[in-house]
C-alpha cells in the first residue's frame, strides 16, 4: 500500500465526492456542494494540494484540467481505520465494537449479524 498522507476535513470532503463523480472538472466538484461553497480558486488549491499528496492526478484539456482519484475510497478507508483503532482503541477491535455497543450506536441483532457473517468467512 501505498504512503498515504493524512488528509484535512477539506481535502477529505473533496475526494468523496470525486469518488462519486469518477472523473470531474473544478466546476463540477463545486456543482456538488449542498452548503459552505468554497471558492472556485479555493477549491483549485485544494485540489492541487491533493494531487502534491498523490490522492489526485489530472488530464489536461487545454488550460482546464479534469481530476481523477488516484488512492481508492476502500483503500482511504482501511488505512485510516486502522489508524483510529491503533491510536484510540489500543489496537482492539473488540474494543471499538464496545464503544459502538456502549454508545448505544449498535444493537444486540446488528452484533449477531456480525457474528454470523464473520462465521460464514470461517
């Protein structure tokens, strides 16, 4: 796997939705935005910072650029799951679950779900 960088609040809201959108221009990206719109020249710099972290690469048409994901959604999230299970749950597992379990965030039927699933694999 590759060295991914962590990723701001900004940047992380920008690659979902190119996740969504494949491939897309700056002002296709902006389109996607429901509220706090960036800039239009804000937006760029993110973007361009995201490819300087090699989450993002381009193809050029003329002097406008359409973005692409480079890093996979599924990949982002594997990584930086397991950083938050290594950095606030001591590497357990078991112990986020019971987070989820004591926040009440997850029943007793989502749990058995989990267990029958992870039974099948076995």
């Amino acid at each position: 796997m590759k060295v991914l960088r962590k990723l701001t609040y900004r940047e992380e809201e920008v690659m979902k939705m190119l996740w969504k959108l494949e491939k897309a221009f700056v002002k296709d990206i902006l389109a996607e935005y429901r509220a706090d719109k960036p800039h239009y020249n804000t937006l760029s710099t993110i973007i361009r910072n995201l490819e300087e972290k090699g989450y993002v690469a381009h193809e050029a048409y003329g002097n406008t650029h359409r973005y692409y994901p480079l890093v996979k959604k599924e990949e982002y999230r594997k990584k930086f799951m397991n950083k938050v299970i290594s950095d606030y749950f001591n590497n357990s597992y078991k112990g986020l679950v019971s987070f989820f379990a004591e926040e009440e965030k997850i029943s007793v039927e989502e749990l058995k779900e989990i267990v029958k699933e992870i039974e099948k694999k076995k």
